[in-house]
C-alpha cells in the first residue's frame, strides 16, 4: 500500500486560520441573489470613474495625438498582471478612468466622424444584465428564456422589413450578427448554399458598397465581385442592367440602403426589378438606413427593402445600441437551414426530438451574447414612436448642417443629406488640406470628423447620430473646420 498523502499544513493544524481580510476567498459573483449586492457598490465606482474621465477628456476625443493618448494610457494603467492585484475598486477607478478619458466620445456632439452611435442609457444598463446573468445562445440550458426573448424579437424585427403576407410560404426571420460585417457574409453565405448550380455565385455590388461584401466573396471561396462604377454615389439601375446582361451562371446583386460615405439609397425598387428580370438573387445592405424603417416620415426611403432575399441591419448604427448589435433579416425562413449544424454537447438529435430547441444552426459563432436584450429592451422603452422621434431628430440635425454650410460663404456641400450624413469642404481647397483639417481637429481634441471621397474628391464627413445634438454645436463645428482652413 502506499503511504496516504500527508495532510497540507492549514488541513493538518487549523490553530492559526487564516484570517477572512487576509483570504477572503474568490470574488463575489455577479449572478444569483447575492449578484446585485456584490455589483452595485462597484457599479458606484465605475459611473464615478467615468464620470472622473470625461471630464479629464474636456472634449471628443482626448488632445495630443496617438504617441501623447498612448503614453497617457501607459503611465495610468501601470502593470496590468501584478504579482499581487490592486483590488476591484482601485482597478476599475484606475483603468475605467483611463480609458474614459482617452475615448473618442460619440456622446459628445463634435464626434461625428463614423457611423459610431452614442449608445442609449438604457440600452447600457440592459447590456450590463446581459453581462450578469450571461447567457449563451449556443444552446437551450445556457439560455432558456434568453433564447426564446431572440426568437420573439428577431421575428419582431423580420416583420418590419417583411411585412406579413398571407401567401408568403414561410415566414420571414433574422439571425443575430455581430455587426454589418457577419450579416454580410452570412448573406453572401446563404447565396452560395441555396445556389442550385454547378457554378459558383457571381457577387455584383456598386462601387459605393461596403468593403466587407467583397472580403466576403474572398472568405467564402467566391469570384471577385464585379463592382459597377457610382459616379452619382449609387447603384445605377441601366449599368446593372447592362452587367447582367449575358452574364453566364448564378448572380448575386448586393445593393446598398444607406452607404457607409455619404448616406445614400440606391434606387432599391428599379434594382429589384431588373434583378428579378435577370433571375438574380438580392442582398441589401441596410446597416445604416435600415433605422429609417421606424419613420413614418423617413420609412418611404426604404421602398423595395422587401423585394430582398437578405437585409443586413446594425442597430449599433442607427439603432443607439452599445456594440454589438447587427441582424441579418432573411425573407424565408428555410433558407437559413443552411447554416443547421449538429454538436452532441449542445444539440443532441435526441435532445432536439425531445423537444430541446436548437439553437446552433441561428449562427456560425458557438458561445454567443445575448445581445437581443439591450435591443429588445430599448424597443419596449421607446417605441415604434420614440425611436422615430430620434430618426427624424438626426435627419434633422444634418438638414440644418446641409443648410449651414450651403449658405457658407466659404464652404461647399456635396448634395442635401439622405440620411444624417453631410458631406463638405472648404471650397477651393485641395484634398491635402482637407486631410490636413481633418487629421489637425483630432490631435487637438477638437473635433472628429470623417473623410469621404467622392466625385473624384476629398470631403469632409460628419455622421449625425446624437439625438443631443443641437444647432450651437452644428454652428461650432463649422467654426473649427473655418479655424483649421490654410488661407
Ligand atoms: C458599417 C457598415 C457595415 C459594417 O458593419 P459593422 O457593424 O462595422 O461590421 C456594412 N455595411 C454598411 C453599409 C455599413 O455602413
């Protein structure tokens, strides 16, 4: 026999037991009864803490550049693996701190550069019940009613693209994304799965079209996309038309409902015919425009949406979510069976006969977030109505920067904004200088705007996606841009 283990010195003489501030134990939980108690005093430290950093910030973003924000950030988070650790108060204060004020801010009004939303509270707050209670939408027993909260809304959300048809053989759906990026792919994806053909899929999108689809087409084994020439900055229907024409084998056209440069709609109702004549398949990609769906003033811009095989949204976009928070909506359901996939661990087919539902086939991710919730919960806060208000709110604000600007003396505009983006320059400027105004408002922590080039030219960008915007703040960032123009 061989001799038992000697009993570890603590086991062997509990005389001295360590004391509790000494060996407190692992860390509270953030789930189960005792979660919220453990959660709230470190919730005070770090709404202090962002608190503490936006004011250190001042501004947008944070002045001084990539070397003065990085060298900030470096002297403020120390050593992040010590032997032994800080503490959770001290750590969140010392890195949520820094962080906060080295963030480019969306909240702030002078941050207008990307389609980067300032998240609503009350989507944040969800987010932070997501985080706690950690579901994960891979399989019913890590998300019982979390998944069933996804169903009810990704059909929710199907139904605003694709009103309910009574011959619609099956009914429309969404599958949860991480963005407009996945949404694409999965959209090219299911194109190629569903393709009956011997031949491959042949992608054709504007040159307006995001970058994402053709790295789909890369990824997925696909030809090159054919990209059609935008000069007016959307999808030509005649040039389409022409492309398609005698083109051999399988085709997907992917159009876009608001570009990613200058937020515009390409004509969605004659793509939609002519891709239909040529026996097409159709990809929208609606990521940013698709918020417009709940304007009863902005909705109409959307006509055609429906005649969709596939919508990519981005409520991480025009939807006021914290990332991430995409969909693709697809108009029958069946297509997306494509993607069913069996793991034993998570969807044994006994499980699934015993009524188990199976979730793996709703993506190609496994462990997933429940980012249904935050959504979810901000369509109940606000409504069809309040999310309307804030669509129309930031159209708004970039028909008043449209306006400013045409009726600057020494401003250009491109054209009257579709959505919420404005496009503009300092008339007469080269490109350098634009680049050069651009790149100057960050550094000081002024101002972040984007850049667009179209017509052949460089324009600056502003992306009006704060509802808190107001006309002071339009009228300031004009003056900043005016300050920055080489005479
Ligand atoms: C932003 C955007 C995407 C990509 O979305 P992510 O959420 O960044 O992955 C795709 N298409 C368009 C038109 C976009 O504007």
């Amino acid at each position: 026999m061989s001799p038992r283990p000697s009993p570890t010195p603590e086991r062997a003489a509990p005389t001295n037991p360590p004391s509790p501030a000494l060996a407190p134990g692992p860390p509270p939980l953030a789930g189960g009864t005792q979660g919220p108690d453990a959660l709230r005093p470190l919730l005070h430290t770090v709404l202090d803490a962002l608190h503490t950093g936006a004011t250190h910030r001042a501004g947008p973003l944070p002045a001084g550049g990539p070397d003065t924000v990085a060298a900030h950030l470096r002297d403020r988070a120390g050593d992040l693996l010590p032997t032994r650790g800080t503490g959770p108060h001290h750590a969140l204060r010392t890195l949520v701190t820094a962080v906060a004020a080295g963030a480019a801010d969306p909240a702030d009004p002078l941050c207008a550069a990307h389609l980067h939303c300032p998240p609503l509270a009350v989507a944040v707050a969800a987010d932070l019940a997501a985080g706690a209670l950690n579901p994960s939408m891979d399989s019913w027993d890590q998300a019982p009613a979390a998944s069933e909260l996804e169903a009810l809304l990704t059909r929710t959300l199907a139904h605003e693209i694709y009103r309910p048809h009574p011959s619609a053989p099956t009914p429309p759906d969404a599958l949860v994304t991480t963005g407009g990026t996945e949404a694409n792919q999965l959209a090219v994806l299911l194109a190629r799965e569903t393709n009956p053909h011997p031949q491959p899929v042949q992608l054709l999108t504007g040159a307006n079209a995001h970058h994402s689809l053709a790295r789909a087409a890369w990824l997925l084994g696909l030809p090159a996309p054919i990209t059609l020439p935008t000069p007016g900055g959307t999808l030509d229907p005649a040039a389409l038309d022409a492309a398609l024409t005698g083109l051999p084998g399988p085709k997907l056209v992917a159009a876009t409902a608001g570009t990613t440069d200058a937020g515009l709609i390409d004509p969605l109702p004659d793509i939609a015919d002519i891709t239909e004549h040529h026996g097409a398949r159709l990809h929208i990609d609606a990521a940013y425009g698709a918020g417009l769906l709940f304007s009863d003033r902005h909705a109409h811009r959307l006509h055609g949406l429906d005649r969709a095989h596939t919508v990519t949204l981005d409520l991480h976009k025009l939807g006021w979510q914290p990332v991430a928070a995409g969909l693709l909506a697809v108009r029958d359901t069946t297509e997306t069976t494509a993607l069913t996939h069996t793991a034993d661990y998570l969807n044994a087919d006994d499980d699934t006969e015993a009524g188990l539902p199976d979730l793996l086939g709703r993506s190609l991710r496994t462990t997933r977030r429940p980012d249904i919730l935050k959504i979810a919960v901000t369509l109940k806060a606000l409504g069809r109505t309040g999310l309307a208000a804030l669509v129309d709110q930031v159209c708004d604000h970039a028909r008043h920067l449209a306006h400013l600007v045409a009726t600057h003396p020494a401003l250009e505009l491109y054209d009257t904004p579709t959505i919420s983006t404005v496009l503009f320059r300092p008339t007469g400027a080269p490109d350098s200088h634009i680049a050069a105004i651009r790149r100057n408002l960050l550094t000081e922590g002024h101002a972040v705007l984007g850049r667009a080039r179209m017509d052949n030219r460089l324009w600056l960008k502003a992306t009006l996606l704060n509802p808190h915007t107001d006309p002071a703040a339009l009228a300031a960032l004009l003056k900043l841009v005016e300050g920055h123009t080489p005479r």
